[in-house]
C-alpha cells in the first residue's frame, strides 16, 4: 500500500464530516497530532444540523447503518459510540407503500421478514426472499474485504480470488435482473433494488455489486440515534477533542501552501497559516481539486448522482400509517430512473422517502409537534434543470408535492406546516455540490473500486482524499471507511489498527454489531 512520503507527525484534516471526522479519530489514535478545520460553524458537514423554530432537524442523512464502522473511529482512541450515542434499532427498518394501496414492513430480522412476506406475496416469494437474504450475505462477504474496505493503487489488486467468487455470485450482472432470479413480485423487487438510486445508478443498468447496499438496509439492520443523525458527528468531534485534537471551526481553507512536491501550509480566509505536515482533504472533490490548482486527467469527465429536493415540515400532527422511514412508490418504476438520469425530467410518477425522525425522538420537536422529512430524487443539473432555474421552479415544486402527499393519504398535510424548508439543487450548488447533487460522483462501473478518483493526489507527496468522491463511495458506511482508510494512508498501517483502550459499554446502551467478515482491515 502507498502512503504519504516524508514526516507526517501533524496532519491537517480538512472538513469535520463524518470522513474527516472519522480520519481524525484513526489517526489520532496512531499517535498522530492533529488539526481539523471547517468552514462550518460546528461539526457535522452533510450530516448538518437546522433550526427551524423549536424543531431540530437533520439537513443530511437519515439512514444509520453498519454501526460498528462508526465504534472502530472511537475504538481508535479509547472511546465507544455507546458511550458517546444512544441508539436505537428501527423495527421495522422501513414501511414500503405501494400505488395499489398495499404495504410491507421490511424487517432485518430474517424470520420476522419471511413472515411478512409470505403475509404481503405468498409462500413462493417468502421462499424467495429466504434465497435472496442468503445471497445477499455471501455477496456482502465478497465484496467487504477486498473491495469496499480497501485502498487501491491499481486495478490489478482486482486480480484475486475474491474477484472469482464475486463474479460466481453473479456480481458483475444487472441489479434488477438478479433480484428477480429471487423474487418475481415487482413490489418486492423494488424494495430490494431501489437503493441503487444511493449509487447514482438505475437499477436495470447498476451491478448486481451494488445489491450490497440492500445488505446494509434490509439485513445487517437500521438504527436511529437519539438527537438525531447529527448526534454521530457531534459525539465523534467531542471524541476527537478529548483525545487531543485541535478543533477550528468558522475556518474555511482559502489556499495551501506548496513546495517541492508538499503542501507546507494551510491558508484560512482569516489570513491565519497553519503549518503541517500532511494534509487530508475530505471537502467536495471540485473543491478539492480548485484548492490544488489540479484535477486528474480521465478520458472522460465524472459523472455526478442524481440530486434531490428536500422538504423539511414541521407539523402538529402526524398521520398512523406513518414509519419512522416509509418508502412511497409511484406506480412508474423503469420510466422515473430514465427521468432521473437520462432526460433529466423531475418525476412524472414520484418515489419518496419520508422519514418521521420524532416517532424514536419526541423532544426534536416541540411539545405535542412532530418533524417530517420529505426526499424527492431529482435529476442533477448536468441532466437537468439548472441551478438558477430551480429559484422558480422550487416553490412549484413544493405545491405539487405536498399535494401528491395528499393524494397518498397524508390528507391535510398543507394546513398541518407550522415551520418548514425546501431545499432544492440550488442550494446544493451553493453549498458548493458539484452538478446540485449531494450524493457526488455516481458509481458508474468507470467510478467504482480503482477506477473511482484515488484517495492519493499524483505529484504531491503528502496530500490524501477522504469523503463520497473518493474511494470507497458514497453513503454513510462508506464515507466512514474513507476516513479509515485515508488515516492508513498517512500512517503506513492497516486500516484499524489502532491503539485500542476499551471502555465498557452502559448497559443501558446497547449497540450491536454487523458480522465483520475475517480480514476485513486488510487493504491489500
């Protein structure tokens, strides 16, 4: 594995994301002295927080999973995340509601799931999900290792025999034609395949690979921490300063510093230059590469996700047939993920996720109110509307969405806002969200494993990339490992091998852990 070249006793990280959050807390616990800026005025960078009256809302995800990537970042230094983060497991992880009226809850427990299958499909399909599940599981194991938790230096190290075992499984077919070797119900099958949308990558055209992210929601489990998704980046940045890190925030990088083949400065916009001797960049990857004065030569140009509208509501009251996340699906199906990625259409026949944080946290709301988030995947503005357009586009959109809620049974959701926010690619521009979107560089199979941007800059000796548009991608799990791996990058050693000072755990905290599949920290 390469690694950064020369002395790196104090490296600067910039960004306190969940990746660069997550790198401070590996590389502290190496022994490393460390300094984080960010613009921001906190922690938190996509995984942000927004007040909107009494109503504490989450402006990034709000999916939790693979928790026990989140506890190696503490573990690092001596710490837990169930010292630091109250979770609590979702049941069911999601509510699936369909066009025709119907419903499933999709649990995580495997009998629990089975049964509500066969209850939805039938027997066949019950069968079929116990096939897929185990499918899944192998395909999980495939991959983890070798190609997610993993730093490239070439595409050769895909030469392995866990390339074999990948392609055995099927892993280099179509997501929507393996799904349905398992399930033939078209609702099913949407509930397995839809997180190819994560990817940036319709489910018809993305790798069977990718079904690994269904692994992550529907098998290996969900969790909610208590103050919200933003609670994790807080308790990692409290972690990281009790374990000696510096801390800056308001402190946005205009420049660094280079010479002689290093950056030997960080410049902030205060006119304050912090020496260094390494630098990890965990910002968006045009920024990174406009703070470089370079971007790498491809023989195409990146292509960016889909982007979304966000609505964040406020409300006094909240509708029974409401999960803590519930997917609503359109009837279209093929049709919106051609809109989303090839016309660049907003959806005709719209999917949402609406996610009611309040259901597990009552006090992210004021007394008596409840907070809901409403997603609407968008095309971005390569494909698109652009960004300028969205300034009236926007407030119509919003309308006609709070009244397809309304149509799908949230009735007298306009009356019930007291407090609320739409945020649109405009404002994801503005935040500095290459083509709108803030999923970044979509997993095309030309963006994916060695062939996604490296997380070493070429010609600089001691420059790492960590966040979503490097390797390993996109998501909250992998945005963690990033970190991870980034840190191994300025430290020499294997991913997650740290210092480690167990605490015990409260016992009123419980945090269980995914299977680690045995040498999953080996980046080789």
């Amino acid at each position: 594995m390469r690694t950064v070249r020369g002395p790196a006793d104090h490296v600067v990280v910039v960004g306190a994301g969940l990746s660069g959050l997550a790198c401070a807390l590996h590389l502290l616990g190496a022994g490393r002295r460390v300094t984080l800026v960010e613009r921001d005025s906190g922690p938190g960078g996509r995984a942000g927080r927004l007040r909107l009256g009494g109503y504490a809302v989450d402006t990034g995800p709000t999916v939790l999973t693979m928790p026990h990537l989140a506890d190696e970042a503490f573990a690092a230094v001596g710490d837990s995340l169930a010292r630091r983060v109250e979770l609590t497991a979702l049941h069911p992880a999601y509510r699936a509601a369909f066009a025709d009226g119907t419903s499933l809850d999709v649990h995580t427990d495997g009998e629990a799931m089975e049964a509500e299958v066969r209850r939805f499909a039938g027997p066949a399909e019950a069968a079929g999900y116990r096939r897929l599940r185990d499918w899944l599981e192998r395909l999980y194991r495939a991959q983890m290792r070798r190609f997610i938790d993993t730093n490239f230096d070439s595409p050769l190290q895909l030469l392995h025999p866990d390339l074999t075992r990948l392609a055995a499984l099927g892993g280099f077919g179509r997501l929507d034609a393996r799904i349905g070797r398992f399930l033939s119900d078209p609702r099913l099958r949407r509930v397995f395949s839809f997180q190819a949308l994560y990817a940036g990558v319709a489910p018809a055209r993305a790798l069977a690979a990718y079904a690994v992210i269904a692994y992550m929601d529907t098998v290996a489990g969900v969790w909610f921490p208590r103050g919200g998704m933003h609670a994790l980046p807080r308790a990692m940045a409290d972690a990281a300063a009790d374990a000696g890190a510096e801390l800056r925030y308001s402190a946005e990088v205009r420049s660094l510093e280079q010479r002689a083949g290093r950056v030997r400065a960080v410049h902030l916009s205060t006119g304050e230059r912090i020496d260094c001797d390494a630098v990890v960049l965990t910002c968006e990857l045009s920024t990174a590469h406009g703070l470089l004065g370079r971007a790498p030569r491809r023989p195409v140009g990146l292509r960016h996700s889909p982007s979304a509208v966000v609505l964040h509501a406020g409300t006094d009251r909240t509708w029974p047939g409401l999960a803590h996340h519930t997917l609503s699906f359109g009837t279209a199906w093929e049709r919106t993920f051609d809109e989303l990625t090839r016309t660049g259409d907003l959806m005709s026949d719209p999917s949402l996720l609406i996610t009611r944080p309040t259901a597990h946290d009552a006090s992210l709301a004021p007394p008596g109110r409840h907070l809901h988030y409403v997603l609407a995947p968008c095309p971005n503005t390569d494909v698109g509307p652009s960004a300028a357009a969205w300034r009236d586009l926007g407030p119509r959109y919003r309308d006609s969405l709070v009244a397809e809620l309304e149509r799908r049974g949230l009735t007298g959701f306009a009356e019930s806002v007291e407090e609320e926010q739409l945020v649109t690619p405009l404002d994801w521009t503005a935040q500095g969200h290459a083509a709108g979107s803030p999923f970044s560089v979509s997993h095309t199979f030309a963006q994916t494993g060695p062939f996604r941007p490296r997380n070493l800059v070429r010609g600089l000796d001691n420059v790492v990339l960590a966040g979503c548009g490097t390797t390993p991608g996109v998501g909250v799990p992998t945005v963690l490992i990033s970190g991870k791996l980034a840190a191994a990058r300025v430290t020499g050693g294997p991913p997650g091998a740290r210092r480690r000072v167990p605490l015990g755990r409260p016992a009123a905290v419980s945090v269980p852990s995914a299977p680690s599949p045995a040498g999953a920290d080996d980046p080789s």
